[in-house]
C-alpha cells in the first residue's frame, strides 16, 4: 500500500491526501476519471483478510 500511491502518481491518477496507518489497516484515497474519490484499503488484521 505505501508504494501504490506512488505508482498510480506516476500513471496521472491523482491523489488525495496522504496515506493514514490506523490498527486496522492503511487508507488512501484517489480520484477516477470521472471525479470520484475511491478509497483504498489494506488490512492489517488478519481478522479482516
């Protein structure tokens, strides 16, 4: 999750904020082409996987 970002900025996708670690996963956010915010998650849990 921490070099996906990185990747898709790299590709145009444009990226809004910055990625938050909390005790259940990573969160970060982009924009698709049409203006909508889409959230990414990587669970930490492994109850969550």
């Amino acid at each position: 999750m921490e070099e996906l970002p990185k990747l898709l900025k790299e590709e145009g996708v444009t990226i809004v904020g910055d990625m938050e670690t909390h005790e259940y996963g990573k969160f970060g956010w982009i924009l698709d082409n049409d203006g909508n915010k889409i959230e990414l998650w990587e669970p930490i849990d492994q109850a969550f996987l």
